[in-house]
C-alpha cells in the first residue's frame, strides 16, 4: 500500500480527548479494512502533562467498549505540520492555537475541527473536555468522538477531505 494518509488528534494536554479519538479512529479503520491506509497520532497544545498515560478515567469508559489503550502524551510542536496531511483539533481554541502556530496557508488548509465531521453537530461545534466533571460526561464525549471519528473516516472515503 502506498503512504498512509497522515492524521493528527489534538486536544489541550493530550491525555483525554485526543488520544482517545486517535484509537478510536484508528480501530474504525481497521474494522473497514482499511489497515495501512491511514496513520494516526495525538498531541496536545499544552506541554502539562508530557509523558503521561492517557486519563485514567477515559481508558475505563473506552475498556467498557472494549477498546484498551496506552501511550504517552506530548506537545504539539510547529514541526508536526509538514509530518501529518489533517490536523484535528478537539475544540475551538485548540483549532485556534493551531491556527496561530501555522507558518502558512498549507499549514492553516489542514487544520479542522474535530466536530465538522460529527454528524449530530453543528460544524463550530466543539467535544467538550471532560476532565473537571463526572464520571457521566466522559461517557458523553466518547460518544461524541466516537460519531466525530466515524463521520471523518466517511468523508475520507468519499473524497471529501
């Protein structure tokens, strides 16, 4: 297979919502046979949490869906942009950090909200960060990446991003 279509997740500190849409996009791909056809990985814009597992929390919502997951977060660097084809920011300052670390309109053309792609939201629309609140609102942003992700698989697929 050719080189894969590189995707990179990023969220604030890169230990709730960006690794989780990370393996959850690629789970779906790989469910869809699409193995290899595409590559993914997380950041966050904060450094914060550099080196850390994913939240715990999240990981125990995703188990119960039977996706288990590790890594370790880092830093968004202005080096990732040449290194991936999207850039999926999970919020609307997040996409705007991004947006003002881009050194050209090439950078700024791959730079997209997670949500544009979630069909039960508005395209602004942000996934919420869970971390502060309950047990309850990881569950709903699952949810929400998990329809967020499986939009964007379908629209790679028709040739729309």
């Amino acid at each position: 297979m050719s080189n894969p279509k590189r995707l990179l997740f990023v969220c604030l500190g890169n230990i709730v919502r960006s690794p989780l849409a990370e393996h959850l996009f690629l789970r779906r791909a790989a469910e869809a046979g699409l193995d290899g056809k595409y590559a993914a990985e997380s950041a966050g814009i904060a450094n914060w949490h550099a080196g850390e597992e994913p939240d715990p929390r999240m990981r125990r919502v995703a188990a119960a869906r039977g996706l288990i997951y590790t890594g370790s977060a880092r830093q968004f660097r202005i080096r990732d942009f040449p290194r991936y084809d999207l850039i999926l920011g999970m919020d609307s300052d997040n996409r705007a950090a991004l947006l003002s670390l881009a050194r050209s309109d090439a950078d700024r053309a791959k730079v997209h909200l997670l949500r544009e792609f979630d069909p039960q939201a508005a395209s602004d629309a942000s996934v919420p960060d869970p971390y502060y609140d309950g047990i309850n609102s990881f569950e709903d942003t699952y949810q929400i990446i998990e329809r967020s992700v499986q939009g964007l698989l379908e629209a790679l697929e028709r040739g729309q991003i």
